[in-house]
C-alpha cells in the first residue's frame, strides 16, 4: 500500500477502504507515513468528510494504535464524562466525586488545556501536592476504594491519537467532526469504561459555535460509542456564556469545593446533576437523586479522600494572584451577555492557560465574575476581577474583554443551559 | 501573521491576501513553516483552488523566493520551450538546435525525470562525456556563441518551488492547476526568458487525462506569464500515443539526431517544427522558415557544437542495453492503439526512469516501437523491442504493456497530435 493512493482517494471524495484505514494510521503511529502526508490527508478528511462506516474503522484503528486499559472489576460500574470544552467549565471537579458518592466509579482519564479552555490537570495542579500521573494498579485501587480518579491519560492509550492531535493543531485541520469525534471516542473507548456521557458544548466559548455542528458531532459521537459496545449519552449544553462565576485554575477549585459543599452557582450546580444522572442511568443506579446528594454536602468527603490519594491537601490554601484589579461597569444598566470567549480569552492572556505546549500556568490566574446575566449595575461598579502574576498581562486581557460585558436598559435573561440529549 | 490562519482561509474557500501570500512563501523558504503545514495548505487548495489574482501572486512569491537570471545581451532574442512531459517527448533536443540555427537563442534550463516521463537531462548524459551542471557565465557565453543550452537548472531559481514541487510529490498535491502552473512559471520567469512556448500534453500518458483541463492549464499559464510580461503561447497536444518510435535516454537520443539530420519519425518532425515556428514568432524572426532547416540537416552541426561545449562526444557510439528482446503481435491485424502510458510505464520498468529521486537510470533502457498506428502485421510480427541492463525488469515491462498495442481489423489512423493554441 502506498500513502500516495490513500490520500488521493480521499482528495477524490472517495471512501476509504478498511485495509486504507488500518494501514495508514498504523504506519503514521510508527513513522513511515510523515507528518506532512497525514497533514495532506486530514486536510481532505476536513474538506471531504468520511462517512459512519469510515469513521468507525477510523476510531477502531487508533484504539488499536495503542493498549486497551483493563481495571479489571473495581467492585461498581464504571462510567465516564467527557466535554469538548468550555470557559470555566470545571465540572469534571465536582462531579467525579458526586458520581462516586452515588456508587459508580469515575475513571476520568483527562488533558491539559490549550488555548482559551483550562485543563482539568491544570486546574487540580492548583492544590498543593496533587500529582496528575498514576500507574494502571493505582488508578484500580483508588476507583475500588473511593470511586474516583482524575488523572493524566497514559502514553500508551491510542498513541496514533495523540500524535495526530498535536499534527492537526499545528496545520488547521482541528474543525473536522470525523476527526474531532474519532480522537475523543478513541481515547474513551480504549480507556475502558463501560458508560460515557459527553458534554457536548455549543457558542462563541466552544469548539462548535452553530447548533446543527455540535449537534452532529453528538450525534456523531454516541453512534460510534454504539458501534464499539459503549453505552454513550450526549448533552447538547449552552457555552456563550462562562460556566460559573470563576474562570482560571485556583479560582475554579475553589468554586468546585463550594459546590461539593453544597454551595456554588446555580448553572454549575445544574450541570453537575445533569451529567450525574445521565452517568447514573448508564451504571444502572436508578435509586440515588444526585440532587440530593450535591445539595447534602456528602460528595465533599469524597472529594477530600480523591485529593488526598493523589498526594494533595484538599485542606491547604490555594494559591492566590500577586495582582488582582476590577473591570467596572462604563454605564449603568442591565447585565445583558456575558461573552465566554472574550472571558474565556481574557483568562487565557492572565497566565491561566498556555498558547504552547511547553508553558506553564499561573496556578492563581483567571477572571472571577461579579455578576450576572440579568443583574441590573450601576456606572464605575465592579463586574469582573482580574487574576495574575504579570502585571504586563493586564492590558492584554482588557482588549479581550472589549465588547464582551454587554449592558442595555431591557432586562435580560441567561439562555438555557440544558439544550438537548442525543441518545443511542 | 499566523500560518494556521493562512490555512484556515483557504480551507474556508477564502481568497489568500497577496500579504498573506507573500509571507507564506517567504516562511516556507527559510523553515518557519514546517513542511506538514505547507502540505494542508498545498491539500486546500487543490481542493479550494485559487483564483487568477492569486495564482499570479503566488508565482511572483515563488519568484521573489530565489534570483532572477539575468543572462545579459547574448545578441540574439531569448525564447524557451517547456513541456509538461511525455512519454517519448524528446522534442527539446532537436528543438534548441533547430531554433538557434534559425536564429533565436534557447536557454532550456531542464531537470531530470520522475515517474514514467523521462527527464531531459538523463537523455543527454547518456552522451559520452556530456554534463549538465554550468555557471550562469557558461550559460550565457554558450547562448552568444552557438544560441542552445541545455542544462540543470541552478539551486537560486525559485528555491520555493523546488522545495514545494517535492512535498506535493510525496502529500498526493501534484494535480492542482493552480500549483502546477505557477511551479512552470515561476521557474521559466526567473530563468529571465523573454519569449515561451508551452507544449500542454493531453492523453494517457500525460499528467493531464482530460482536454479541459489541459486547457485550463495552458490558459492559466499563458495568464500568468501575460501579467509578468513574458510573451507565452501554449500548443495542446496529443499523448495518447508515445511521440516517435523510441522511449528511453539513448534510444531517444539516437532519434533525436536521425530527425537533426533530416530524418526520424514524422509526429517527432511535426511537432518540432510547430514549437519551433511558435518560438521564432515570440522571438519576431518570421523569415525563416523551420520546416526547411530541419529537412536540410542544417540544425544538426548546431546540435554537435551545443553537445561538445559541455563536453559531451557527439561522435562517440551511445550505449547498448545488455538484453534486448522483443514483444510479438498475438494476432494478425490493424495496430489502432498505442498506448503511451503503458509503453512510458515499461520504459521506467526496464530501467529508463527512475522511482526515487535518489535513484539511477539506465542510459542504454527503453523501448522501441517497430510499428505504428494503422500498419498491419502478422500474428508473431515483433512490435516492440525491450531494452535493458536488467533482465529481471523484463517480467514487469511485459505486465505493463498487458492491453498497450491494440490490434484490430479495421483500418486505424493516428489521432491529430496538435490539437490547438492558446496564446495571450
């Protein structure tokens, strides 16, 4: 077989044959396809597309690329979350633990951010002592002893993935849902779990800014979970505005914790419940309300035994910024939007994330919002703090933030939260 | 300026800004555009294309990317030929001789064959002693003296092109109009030509299958050389069928001399005379009349002068294969096809080409047709002889020419090999 052929049928709109498929994520994996002929060849995949057969074999090829994860029994079923990423979207945070507490296992394998959405790593790297890596025999231990794991993925986990990922990154070729949805699933299904519910997120904060997009790529998504024996649910959740109040990696621990405590804002308490039940039903465990338990404050013990597994001190202060400053409100009025990108952007520039792979975050970087969609303000009052080490960045994050608090004289009213569920 | 945004906008079917263009073409010369992304970009716009506006800016950026020949006052009007290969197409080595001895000068700046077209070059070092490699002074001193060279092409002109040409040959991007034709023109402006005539192959064993898209090639390229102010007139022309009798580096040779000297096949005649009469018009010499110079064997003393110059021994015997054997007709009847991918195949097979930039040919490997189109034979009649160095290449020859000469029993005729021109 000679890559040559592969990418020309492609580029000529034809389907890729399963001998195709295998072959040419396999020899890329190993290095005899260069980065330059895969990068040719998702650039035809974007603009061509491949359909649900090809897209199956795709996934299955980058599984193969790489060991399936086998915990073995961990004494509860075990159901995992995904999301395609958000500003401020923390809700991995409380609702590993939640998940827990209600008797599922949550082997929630995730990545660092890159970009204007943090990282899960990231955000748990905030907790002094915390490390993200973990060997196969601990992530099996801690899932039968306390129901939930947030860690790094292991190299060994669709590595074809992992190589392609970074590849599509660098030459524009990000935006294809065959892509997008193969590389989530693969790494899922390789993980082992036997329920995902995904988190499919739609707005100027998202991946995908149009309904009909993200809703593809749930679609896209779940019939490839049927395909492979993993029972998958899709939520379709509003990302034009940021989740919570807090965006950056300390900030959002914190604001997990309120939720763990019982506390929080109300769209990441509703969020939290909504993935929670989804995962619930996908366990079979039908006779818990994760409300309740979110309300009672009985996630947060599970919480603390999570942190404290992983060498953290889920009781130690966070870090906090050697520079905080207010963006007020230039008239008064009503809070009218909230634009997550700008926020999301904003952050990203405080030092939050990264725009390499090799940098580091600023643990206590971020934007904390003070208001609401909705909340009437007046002229000079405080709408958002800014969070950083490096004074310098300021300026950066302010231009972010231009146009992006909206106040007009109507009242206003957050969009839904809760879209739509794609199911199997 | 970001390369992903230059990808992205033409992944999006955006026209590229000439800034935008500009830079590029600039980073991907000096290394700050990694190959992987100039391959998603050449993918996009294979499929995206560009328009005329971009086409000719991205010529001029790959221009801009090297020197531009400035060969001087040689005392006789510059004019160059190019074709977009053949199988058989020898037509640059009589050609030259023939222009200059009618009074133009030809700086034919050639490179060597890839696939199953055979390179200028390699059929020229097949001359005892001859070597392609010459300082701009050789070029320009051998131009005022005889008025032919042919030569490598120096490592100054259009560095882009160089270094895009062999990352579209390996990310399956060579078939883009767009990229195929500001490759040939960026080369031939920078060589600092003021007259060009392109020979635009059509047919089997053409890179262009289909007339249409020949001629959208050839109009494009007579666009851009308009705009850059090189007079340019494009020939569309039959390669269906391998132009005269002989395939190879020697054996094309041999023909080429036989038509110096008044003789060789009539379509290698024709088709000489028709470039030849093109490039005198661009070069405004209308008093001579080609036709006559060739039949008169005047070009051929030209031809042993330009061959000596670079050291070659026009005199001296060309090299024999070591294995010769021939391919029988299987029936009695009327030859009706040729065909000259098939026959360009088994030339490449025996030795004639190569696969590899990397990789040598055979001076002595070829075919040799025995037959042409509308003559009868007898079943058992040789049709075509093999020649080779490698016996064993002999089996894969055979394969190629499986279905290559047809035979009927109704009277054939060639088809018309000019086809029609284009010209600004």
């Amino acid at each position: 077989m000679h890559v040559v052929d592969v990418i020309h049928a492609k580029r000529d709109s034809h389907r890729l044959t399963d001998e195709q498929i295998d072959w040419v994520i396999a020899a890329y994996t190993r290095g005899d396809v260069a980065d330059e002929q895969m990068a040719s060849l998702a650039m035809a995949i974007l603009l061509n597309g491949m359909d649900a057969a090809e897209i199956s074999r795709w996934t299955q090829a980058m599984i193969d690329s790489g060991e399936v994860l086998s915990l073995g029994d961990v004494g509860r079923p075990l159901v995992d979350k995904h999301s395609t990423g958000g500003v401020g979207d923390k809700i991995t945070l409380p609702l590993a633990p939640l998940v827990a507490a209600c008797g599922a296992a949550v082997p929630q394998l995730s990545g660092r951010g890159l970009g204007h959405t943090g990282g899960t790593l990231d955000k748990l790297e905030s907790i002094p002592g915390w490390r993200a890596s973990l060997s196969l025999e601990e992530i099996a231990a801690q899932l039968a002893d306390i129901g939930a794991v947030i860690c790094a993925t292991t190299p060994t986990l669709a590595p074809a993935d992992r190589k392609l990922y970074a590849l599509r990154d660098v030459t524009g070729t990000v935006e294809s849902i065959p892509l997008i949805a193969s590389s989530i699933m693969s790494k899922k299904i390789a993980e082992g779990t036997s329920g995902l519910v995904l988190d499919v997120k739609v707005g100027s904060g998202a991946f995908m800014k149009s309904l009909d997009r993200a809703r593809e790529l749930a679609e896209t998504m779940v019939a490839i979970g049927g395909g492979h024996g993993l029972a998958t649910t899709a939520l379709l959740t509003d990302m034009s505005v940021p989740l919570g109040r807090a965006v950056g990696n300390a900030l959002e621990v914190a604001e997990s914790v309120d939720v763990l405590r019982g506390g929080g804002p109300a769209d990441v308490v509703d969020l939290t419940v909504a993935l929670a039940r989804e995962m619930l039903a996908l366990a079979g465990i039908t006779d818990v309300d994760p409300a309740k338990v979110l309300a009672s404050g009985e996630a947060y013990p599970v919480w603390e035994r999570m942190i404290a597994a992983q060498g953290g001190d889920p009781t130690a202060a966070l870090p906090t910024a050697k520079h905080v400053e207010n963006v007020v409100a230039d008239r008064s009025g009503v809070i009218a939007g909230i634009d997550a990108l700008g926020v999301g952007v904003a952050a990203w520039r405080l030092g939050a994330g990264r725009a390499r792979k090799e940098d580091a975050v600023q643990a206590a970087a971020g934007a904390l919002l003070l208001v609401d969609i909705g909340e009437s303000v007046e002229a000079g009052q405080p709408l958002l703090e800014l969070h950083t080490d490096t004074q310098d960045a300021v300026a950066g994050a302010r231009a972010a933030l231009e146009g992006a608090l909206l106040i007009t004289d109507e009242p206003a009213e957050r969009a839904q939260l809760l879209i739509d569920a794609v199911r199997s």
